[in-house]
C-alpha cells in the first residue's frame, strides 16, 4: 500500500521494482493506492495489478471519510484474501495496520525515510505493525520508538540494472553538448535537495575547469521561488548562463553517464535511489554524509563524502575531483560491482519474500529457503 500515485519518485519507483520482481514469487502482489497518476501508469504497464482506495488524512475532523476507507479496505483484504499488508509511508501504515488488526493479517511497515515528522506517530504505527523493514541504518534509527522496536530488520533497496546510455548518446538524449565537463545533480529541484549549495559548489568547480555545465535533472517548478533564488544564485555567482534545468525523466537513471560527476547536497536521505543509480552507472559522486548517503557511497573508493551541510567542503571536493580525471576514473570503476554486491534488486526481493513467510506461516519452497 502506498498513499501517493501523482508523482514518480524514488519510493515509487522501488515500489514499482518491487512489484515487478515479485512476480513468480509465491506471493503476488496486488498494490493498493489512491487514484490514477504515473505510478499506476507504470504499474499497469508491467501487468501489475492495481486497486484504487483513496486514503484520507486522519483526524478528529476527517473521521466521517476515514472510517468508510478502512472498512473498504478491511473488505478488500478480505476479498483478495491477502496474506500480508505492507505498507510504505505514514498514512499508508497506519491504515495497513489497522486493517490488518481488524482481518486478522500480519502488517509489515517498510521504512524510506531518515526523519519523521512525529515520533508519536511512529509509536503509534508501531503498535499495529508486526515487522519493520527499513532501507538502512539511518533509517532503522529514525525516532526513538523505531530505534527500540525488536522485530526490525534492514534490507537495503534493490535496483535492476538500467540499459545505460553511453556518454555521446545520454548526452544528445539530454540536449547536453559533446564536450564540455558536466555536473550532475539528480532528483527533485525543492530546498531539501541542497541545489544552492550545489551552485556554490559548481562555482568552485568551474574556476578550475572553464566551460564546465551544471545539469539539474528532475522535477521543478519554474514559477516557484526556489527555482527563482537558485537562478539568482547561479546569476551571483557569475555562472548564471552555464546552469540547466533539464526537467524530469521516467527513465532518468539510463543517461546519467552524461555526467562526469553528481553532486549530492541533500539535507537528508534514507538510502537515495539517485546514488545507487550512480554507481550502476560509473558516475563518481560528491556528496554530504547524511543518512544513509555513508552506506551507500564509500568515501574514497566510489565517490567523495564531506561534513553534513558543508558548502565549503563540498566546493573544495568537487573542484579536486573535477580536476583529476585519474582519480574520477578509478572512481567509476568501483561503482557497478558495489551496485550488484549490495543493491541488487534479487537480493532484495528474496529476503522480503522470506520476511513474507516468516509473517504468514508459509514454508517456502526448498530453492527459495536455500537461497534466503
């Protein structure tokens, strides 16, 4: 279950690689959300099967539109005769879990986030949840009530390897030119991303390497006041006519080998899917140490990590980097075989599906045990 269906993001497009990876599995999956919307798009184009049910905000005030949502969905996981709710973000998990309680199905919550926004709505998901699966460290430690929850586990997201692009064909693909030197920063454009730092940092980059490109790559919204202040950065910076917004892409992760680095400037991650798709791709990376960022990029040996929110640091890193195209190489090399040692999409649909066994008393076949 998830409650977001408008927008294709990270969380919705593991979902959707979940889903797809499931098939075949002794549990099919059946994926719950609110509405039409480009996850439903996607889901449906890979034969997975969808059912609509509007979740709305709980609430003292809201109670005459919550109550008949979850008595359709107890009906619905009864109708399917699900064996296990699992659920992603907040809302999703507390309706999960309360109909879970009433049908008498296990609830498993899947952790994406580093922070909450309330540790005593985490307790009290908690408290109709049976298992937790979170996407690293940082996200297993996110409130007290997570950190002291016993029947949790980590189980790092799974990607599939994308049909990359070389670097001449991602860049036309990208309306990006041949040759310059080209920076990447990947994901949506809003302030939690750090894109004003990563102009900064491009600043430092750029007076090293002259002509060098900044590319954001993702959603934005060109009438907002973030996109304003970010354009009135670059302009103060004296790199205003060398920044691009290239928009978002469905299949963003295949032309990131035009980029010879990503900068990754977030305030905060779980696990970014971004860094992941980096390493699959080769693209070294320069990025803050928040989170989950440590677990996936290892410093010194497939990208750069500087201190949390660090605009100095991450300038000073980028600019040595850009500088040296030995260092960027070796770099690149490491990434793939750290991408399918530690995220690949088998390995982590093989322990859900364990996970899934253990909480609905199903013995798995002798192939699938062995493997798990």
């Amino acid at each position: 279950m998830t409650e977001r269906a408008d927008f294709f993001g990270g969380g919705q497009r593991s979902l959707l690689d979940l889903a797809v990876a499931l098939r075949g599995s002794p549990f099919a999956p059946v994926v719950v959300l609110p509405g039409p919307g480009p996850l439903t798009t996607m889901l449906h184009a890979a034969g997975i099967e969808t059912r609509p049910l509007p979740l709305p905000p709980p609430g003292p005030l809201r109670m005459a539109r919550a109550v008949p949502a979850l008595r359709a969905l107890v009906g619905l996981v009864r109708l399917e005769n699900a064996a296990v709710l699992h659920s992603d973000a907040p809302r999703a998990a507390l309706y999960a879990g309360l109909a879970a309680r009433l049908s008498g199905r296990p609830h498993l919550w899947h952790l994406r986030a580093s922070v909450t926004r309330s540790p005593f709505a985490d307790r009290a998901i908690l408290a109709i949840t049976d298992r937790v699966v979170a996407v690293s460290r940082a996200a297993a430690a996110r409130s007290g009530p997570v950190s002291r929850f016993r029947a949790k586990e980590i189980v790092p997201t799974g990607i599939p390897f994308p049909a990359h692009l070389d670097r001449a064909a991602a860049r036309r693909v990208l309306g990006l030119p041949a040759e310059p030197f080209i920076a990447g920063v990947v994901g949506r454009v809003e302030p939690d991303k750090g894109g004003d730092d990563a102009i900064a940092a491009f600043a430092a980059l750029r007076a090293v390497v002259p002509g060098a490109i900044l590319a954001f790559l993702g959603a934005c919204d060109e009438r907002g006041v973030f996109f304003a202040a970010l354009r009135r950065r670059a302009g103060e910076a004296g790199c205003g006519d060398a920044v691009r917004f290239l928009g978002e892409r469905a299949d963003a992760a295949r032309p990131l080998a035009a980029f010879d680095l990503i900068l990754h400037p977030s305030r905060h991650e779980a696990l970014p899917r971004v860094l992941i798709e980096a390493l699959q791709s080769g693209v070294p990376v320069v990025a803050y140490a928040v989170g989950g960022v440590p677990e996936v990029i290892e410093d010194g040996r497939t990208g750069v990590l500087v201190a949390p929110s660090d605009a100095g640091a991450l300038a000073a890193a980028a600019a040595a980097l850009a500088a040296d195209p030995i260092r960027r190489a070796r770099l690149s090399h490491a990434g793939p075989p750290r991408a399918r040692e530690r995220f690949s999409i088998e390995t982590m649909s093989t322990a859900l599906t364990r996970i899934y066994a253990e909480l609905a008393g199903i013995a798995l076949p002798p192939a699938l045990r062995e493997v798990a």
